[in-house]
C-alpha cells in the first residue's frame, strides 16, 4: 500500500473516533468543549504536541 491509499484511510479512522464521544454523550462533550475553552492557549498546545509526539511514538512502534 502506498500513502496515498492508506491517509484517506486514516483519516476515516481519525473521523470515527472523534465522532464516538459525541455521538454517545453530546451533553458530556459539550462541558469538555467548554473546559478546553476555558485553557490558556500554552496548555493546548502542549497538549497537542504530546498528542503529536504519541502518535508518532506510536506509529514508529507499529512499523
């Protein structure tokens, strides 16, 4: 498989999960969204390199 069949892939995958919590508890979702807006930008975007970092962790382990 080259990376262009496997990011749309991804990216499905990416979609789905993200979709679940909001699907099954939207009134649970929606006081996350409010908390996260609540954070200083600095701490969002620490959160999101270390979610960056796993997830090359991750692929890095898989491969």
């Amino acid at each position: 498989m080259d990376f262009w069949q496997v990011l749309p892939v991804a990216l499905a995958l990416v979609l789905v999960i993200e979709g679940m919590l909001p699907f099954l508890s939207p009134g649970r979702w929606r006081q996350m969204i409010v908390q996260v807006a609540a954070l200083e930008d600095r701490l969002i975007r620490n959160i999101g390199l270390g979610s960056m970092l796993l997830g090359l962790l991750l692929l890095y382990w898989v491969h």
